[in-house]
C-alpha cells in the first residue's frame, strides 16, 4: 500500500468512527440533569426522618413533622411533603427515632449533604 491509499484509510476509518459515535451514542446532557435532579429529590424523600430530636435534660424530645391540613384526611410531612393516613405510622417512626438519636443525626446529616448538591 502506497502513502495515499494508508492516509485515505486512516481518514476514512476515522469519519466512520466519528459518525458512530456521533449517531450511536447520544448524550443529553438535558435529560441526564433532569434524571439526576429527579433521582436526588427521590433520595431525600426517603432519607426523611419526619421528626426533629431536641435533647433535654439528658433525654431526647421526639417532636413528628407531619401535620394535618384542615379538611384533609391525611397527615403530610412538613419537610418532604410525604402523606400518610396511618396515625400508627407516624407514632412508629417517631418511637424510632427517639431510641435511635445517633442514627437519626447520620441520617440528617446525610440528607443536608443530598439538599446541599441539590441547590449547588
């Protein structure tokens, strides 16, 4: 083969990888951004502890985030908008919580570090 024809080759074989990879891999980086913010927010819905924890007097004060809206049969979270109608439910969360402080403040801390790369 003559330096011509390893020259046209070589620029033949690399259009044809450009154009592969142009038209095989497409990369949205739109979309990519929206699955990643919608796949953050899903994160810290569930990294939620739905309480707050005050210590008081060597004992910690369990205080639940839900509220009930007036008019409304469900009680929702006041930080990540869950809805329950299970008066159960929340008083299980909240006994959890209060025998589990250290746990609840790993989880809190990881969830203000998923809101933080979320804003940023």
């Amino acid at each position: 083969m003559t330096f011509v024809e390893i020259l046209s080759l070589i620029i033949v074989t690399t259009l044809a990888i450009i154009a592969i990879v142009k038209f095989a891999i497409k990369f949205d980086y739109v979309k990519w951004r929206e699955y990643k913010d919608k796949r953050i927010k899903e994160r810290i819905e569930e990294l939620c502890t739905h309480t707050d924890l005050e210590p008081i007097n060597g004992s910690v004060r369990v205080t639940s985030r839900f509220h009930k809206p007036p008019m409304s049969f469900v009680w929702v979270c006041g930080d990540c908008g869950i809805t329950t109608s299970d008066l159960e439910y929340i008083n299980k969360v909240s006994a959890y919580w209060g025998k589990n402080p250290d746990i609840w403040l790993k989880q809190v801390k990881k969830r203000a570090r998923l809101v933080k790369k979320r804003r940023g």
